[in-house]
C-alpha cells in the first residue's frame, strides 16, 4: 500500500510542533480541545480511511465505530503524544504497544490494524463493542474490576472520561452496555441479536467522519448556581461542552433526587500541565454533612459522585 510517505511526512511537519501538544492537557487520550484545529490534510485523512476500512473488514471491526474511536483518540493526527504518554493515532500506550508487538505507534499502517485487531478481542473478551471500548480507554483490568463490583452489587464506577468516552463514540452510555452483557450472559443459551456498535447508517470511514465533524455538539446551556462552599462533583473535562453534557445526563438519570438544583462549575489551571483550564461540575451544598447525604443517594440509585470542598 503506498500510504507511508504522507503519514512520514506529517510526522516531520508535526515535530516542528512538539510546543503546542505541551498545552494539550492532561488527558489520557489527545482529542481536541475547544478552538483547537483538528482537520488533517486531505490526502492523510484519505489514507486513515482507507487504513480503517481495511482493518475494520480484516478484523471484524465495524468501520463506523473504528472511525469514531480513533478520532477520539487522536483526531486524525498521526504523530500526536498524549501528556500521559499515548503515541499516535491510536493512542497506544508504550507498554501496551510492545505487548501488542506495535514497533512504532507513530506509523498508522501499523497502528490501525493493531488497534482493529485489540478492539476485536476486546470486544469477545466483554461481550460488545461498547464495553470493549470502555476498556480500550480506561484499560481491561479497570473494566473488568467493575463489570464484577456490579453484578455483585457494590458500588464502583468507570472513571468519568470512560464514560464520557464510551457515549461520545457509540452514543450509548456505559451503563447501557453492561446491563446488555450481563443480559446475555444471563441468557438462556439463544443468539441474541447485538446492539450496532454507533448510531450511523453507513459503515465507512469517509461517511462516519462527516457525520462527526458535522455534529460537534454545542455548549449546553444551563443555569449556574451560586458558589457554595461543599459541592457533589458529577462531571469533569477539560472541554466545558463536554463536562455539563456529563452533567446533564447525570440530572436526567437522577432527576428525582436532583431535581431542579442548578450546578456550580468551576475552571481550573494547572501551570504544571499547560493553560487549559479544567472544568468540574457540582451540586452546591452548604455543609460536608448535607453534601455526603446527596451524593450517598445518588450512589444509591446507582450513580457516581465524589464530594469535595469548593
């Protein structure tokens, strides 16, 4: 295949740039931040597609759901390194890539048909596609740590950003996709037929990466309450479109405990890791005591939260 010289020469235009990927923020996988350029050229973008499409027919991967995962992950961008450390349009950790026998991340005619290939038996090992990024994100053995806390009925939860992950790609949450393989597993032995991995009515990379760059959501609109010196944290993201989007969900699951309570939002900057700042959304609370209750509720009804000072 004669994709290698323009992802070479990306690579090369892109080093000249290693300042600007400082900024990007501590997240484990490098999508874009707001007012940040995404688009690749062309002719690369036109060589991922085709890479995907491969590899999503040679692995049984559906195109579609490949796509949105490896743009999450990476936006198209070949020669990105996340500040955790991810390498590539894939996002590979460097431990994860020698045990997938991955010579170099940065080379997406390697890295595509890997993580095609990871995704694959991620997905045979959970049960669906949806668990099985979950756990591309937030790693198989956190994955399976709550898919058992849960079946045995204790409270454990994915880190928000799997969350978040999870729903950005396939359009349904985590939650959903655990009760569907827990349903399965607790068949009675029939083929049951699977939820499609995303929402998109066509298959192919080129499609799918219209249709992504065409409903890039807006900012929510919502009404923020007044500082309050206890908070129960439901969300957080270095996008703010994405932390109330978290957070929105969040209110609608648990809305008989909710209500109408408006959130807090509250932006932070780490000078050590760049000038983005972080958003964290919360439900104001007047004491440790009233914040601890609500959120032992939520936990209750099967939520996640953690209560913190403002």
């Amino acid at each position: 295949m004669a994709f290698r010289n323009p992802f070479r020469l990306a690579a090369s235009a892109l080093a000249g740039c290693a300042i600007l990927l400082v900024l990007l923020g501590p997240v484990a996988h490098a999508a874009p931040g707001e007012g940040e350029s995404a688009t690749p050229s062309s002719g690369i973008e036109d060589a991922l597609c085709r890479l995907i499409d491969g590899a999503g027919r040679a692995h049984s991967v559906p195109p579609a759901f490949l796509t949105r995962l490896i743009f999450q992950e990476s936006s198209f961008r070949p020669g990105v390194t996340s500040p955790a450390g991810a390498q590539g349009v894939a996002q590979f950790m460097p431990g994860t890539a020698r045990e997938r026998g991955l010579s170099d991340p940065f080379d997406p005619e390697q890295a595509v048909p890997k993580a095609a290939q990871f995704l694959g038996e991620l997905r045979d090992r959970f049960g669906n596609w949806g668990l099985a990024a979950a756990a591309y994100n937030g790693g198989p053995n956190r994955v399976a740590a709550w898919l058992a806390a849960r079946k045995a009925g204790q409270s454990r939860f994915l880190p928000f950003e799997t969350e978040t992950y999870v729903l950005s790609i396939t359009g349904t949450s985590a939650e959903d996709w655990a009760e569907e393989a827990q349903a399965s597993a607790d068949g009675d032995g029939r083929s049951r037929r699977l939820r499609p991995a995303t929402r998109d009515p066509q298959e192919a990379c080129g499609p799918t990466l219209v249709a992504i760059r065409s409903s890039r959501p807006a900012l929510p609109v919502v009404a923020e309450a007044p500082f309050a010196p206890w908070g129960v944290q439901l969300a957080g993201n270095f996008s703010k479109a994405r932390a109330l989007a978290a957070f929105g969900r969040a209110a609608a699951r648990h809305r008989g405990l909710i209500g109408q309570l408006q959130p807090m939002v509250i932006g932070t900057r780490f000078r050590s890791r760049g000038t983005r700042a972080f958003y964290r959304v919360r439900l104001p609370a007047a004491s440790r005591a009233e914040a601890l209750s609500l959120c032992r509720r939520i936990q209750s009804d099967r939520g996640a939260c953690i209560v913190l000072r403002s």
